[in-house]
C-alpha cells in the first residue's frame, strides 16, 4: 500500500468519526490550563487538565518568565553542550536534585524525550529491560530505541515481576522502567515492593514521577516522599507538564550517571537547549511549591471531592489516590456520547479509548485542579449527573 493510499484511507476514517461527532481531540481550547476556558466562545469547566497545582498561570511564575524572556530573549539557539546551557539551566538542575533527595540532575527540552533519552543512553542490545506494561509511550519508544531485550511485567505485578527477574540471567544488565503513577487509571506504583525486588536481583530501578511529583508525599515531592524512600531509587524522572505548569523534564540520579548522560544522550545532546524563560518558570514554580503548602492541601480536598461526589452518583470510579479520577464506562460509544454532552454543557473531559487502555476499558479521565471553586465541582457533578442518566440508565 502506498504513502498516499494509507493518508487518504485515514482521512476517510478520520472524516466519519467526525460526522457522527465521536472526535474530541485537538480542541482549540483558550487558555487551555486555567478552571474557567472558552472553546467556541462557549464557557466551560477545565476538568481535563494536568495543571494540577495552578502552577502555569501563578503571578510569580509568569512573572518570573517575562523577566527571563527581558534578560535571556526567546531561546538560546544552541543545544546545551555547546553555548546553550545558561545560570539558569544549572540553577534548575541543582534545584531539582535537591527536590528529588539525588546528587545531581540534568534538564531535557521534553518530557518525552526525558525518558526515551535516559533509557537509550544506559541501555543497550547487550542488556534487559523490565517494563510495566501501562508505562508512558516515552518510555516504550525508548524501549524500542535502545535495542536492549525488553520483557513486559503485567500492570502493578510484584509476582510476575519477580518471575521475569529471576528468567533473566544473573550476570546481564537489567534495568526495570515503572511509572510512579500512571497517568491513564491515576494508580501508583507499589515501588516498596520494586525496590525490594529490584535489590535482590541486582537490577537498576528507574522511576517516572510526571504525574506524582508536586501531587504525592507530604510536601508534594512525589512518589518517593509518599513512600519515605527519597534517595533509594536509581533514577527518578520528572516532567514540566504537569505541575511545574511549562514544558520539558528531567532526570535525577548521582552525579557520575547525570554525567554520563550529559555525555551521552543523544536526544539531549542534538536538541535546541530550554529557553531560559522556560527554567526561570519551573524554578518559580518549586519555590511555590515549598512556600504555599495550602494548595496541596487545596488540591487533595477538590479531588476528594468531585470523587466522592462521582461515587455518590453511581460511577464507576477506579481507585485512585491522586487528581487523575479515571471514570470507567467501557464501551467506547458511551464514553464520547458522555463526553460530548458534557463538553457541550459546559465540561471539558477527556475520553480516553483503545490502545491507551485495553479492549473494553474505555474510561473518562478527569483531572483536578487546586484552583477550581467548590460551586465549580458542585456543577460539574450536577452535569454528570444530568448526563450519566441520559447515557447509562435510558
């Protein structure tokens, strides 16, 4: 089949999902991580962004940002072994080290490529890589990429996990790659019982924390703090994303893997370096995140809320500790059916379908925001009750 086959075989497809209004992706959405935003001037309700902390739209942060931009201009066109790395790029990286409990830390210009980066770098044919099987795509291309052999453990399996550690032979290189939470279902990892695994069959265990960090543990550092097991991981990941409210990531480890990385990273080493307005943000954002506790507090309350309140109207609400409040429907026409109504009532949602999760799991993912009022959430529930009756009772 050709190029031009395959484009015009997807467009049609694409067209008819459209027709029969079944598409709520690439929404023009402004602002797009604020509570209140406007789609087709219409007002709605922001429940389908990682905001989590209000971070993005925090006067310190966007201040800080416009500063930087005066000082540093647009971007630094250079990668960061070259003439990219600015003051600010190594402040951030100390920072995020500290804030992680590791030696030291190194800034990628995406999420993404945070994790492809970081495991195409330490791993290669000669090696084995242990997979959960919901992991972020990020880490599956990087997978793929490495060359390494990548076995899959089912989804939050300390049973099989072990099974496929103790199938590996003793002697190779085995690197086991978990999100902290996954990002679809909102559930966390069961890293106590990975560490433990990981330590007795001297395996290097790596940690993505992009929708934990700023969320989990008693001052919002993540995953690990959750668990009080900061500093006995091998490596943490991060994104900017989602709390930090910006775009990039990073990845903390001692000092002599960071350097390894700086050195060898080939998505790190041949991308254009962060703009510095990009760092002085997420530097702000960190200082918010030490100095106003109360909007953890905030958020924690709101996502006990809407979820509480969800359970009360009969959704199957999967459990969950975090602001992803994943609504199982199962079938994907009823999920874009909800998710439609509610989006033209006035609630941004997001409809989350085969492949991201499995046949027959179709689910709703909301995301919670500390900034959204308490009249915001009783509204939401009155819509979803509104809809959720039209939808699965008649």
């Amino acid at each position: 089949m050709s190029l031009e086959t395959t484009c015009n075989e997807f467009a049609r497809v694409l067209q008819g999902v459209k027709a029969r209004k079944r598409y709520f992706f690439f929404r023009t959405i402004d602002p797009a991580a604020t509570p209140h935003v406007f789609r087709h001037g219409q007002e709605h309700i922001m429940l389908g962004s990682n905001n989590y902390l209000g971070l993005a739209n925090h006067p310190k942060v966007v201040e800080a940002a416009i500063n930087a931009l005066r000082e540093y201009g647009t971007g630094v066109c250079s990668s960061r072994i070259l003439t990219g790395t600015t003051s600010l790029h190594t402040r951030l990286e100390r920072k995020l080290a500290e804030f992680k409990g590791m030696e030291d830390s190194i800034v990628f210009t995406t999420g993404f490529m945070t994790m492809m980066g970081t495991v195409t770098a330490l791993t290669g044919p000669d090696d084995v890589i242990i997979s959960d099987e919901m992991n972020h795509a990020s880490i599956i291309d990087g997978c793929r990429l490495s060359k390494a052999e990548t076995r899959v453990f089912r989804h939050r399996d300390l049973a099989h996990l072990e099974e496929v550690l103790a199938g590996c032979h003793p002697e190779v290189q085995k690197l086991v790659v978990t999100d902290g939470v996954f990002s679809m279902r909102g559930s966390i990892a069961d890293l106590p019982g990975i560490k433990e695994l990981t330590d007795r069959y001297d395996a290097t265990l790596m940690v993505d924390d992009a929708h934990g960090t700023g969320v989990l543990g008693e001052t919002g550092r993540g995953t690990l703090e959750h668990f009080g097991m900061e500093g006995e991981v091998d490596l943490i990941c991060g994104t900017f994303s989602k709390t930090f409210g910006a775009v990039g990531g990073f990845t903390a480890a001692n000092r002599e893997v960071v350097d390894y990385l700086r050195h060898n990273s080939r998505p790190f080493l041949f991308s254009a370096s962060s703009p510095p307005s990009v760092m002085a943000s997420v530097l702000a954002s960190l200082e918010i995140i030490e100095q106003e506790p109360e909007r953890l507090i905030r958020l924690r309350r709101n996502t006990d809320f809407l979820k509480n309140g969800l359970i009360d109207l009969g959704f199957d609400v999967m459990d969950t500790l975090t602001p992803i409040i994943p609504i199982l429907i199962g079938d994907d026409e009823r999920t874009f059916q909800i998710v439609g109504q509610l989006e033209e009532l006035g609630v941004i949602t997001n409809a989350v379908v085969p492949p991201a999760v499995p046949a027959e799991a179709s689910l709703i993912r909301v995301s919670v925001m500390a900034d959204l009022s308490r009249s915001d959430l009783v509204k939401a529930l009155e819509l979803f009750e509104m809809v959720g009756r039209k939808v699965l009772v008649s």
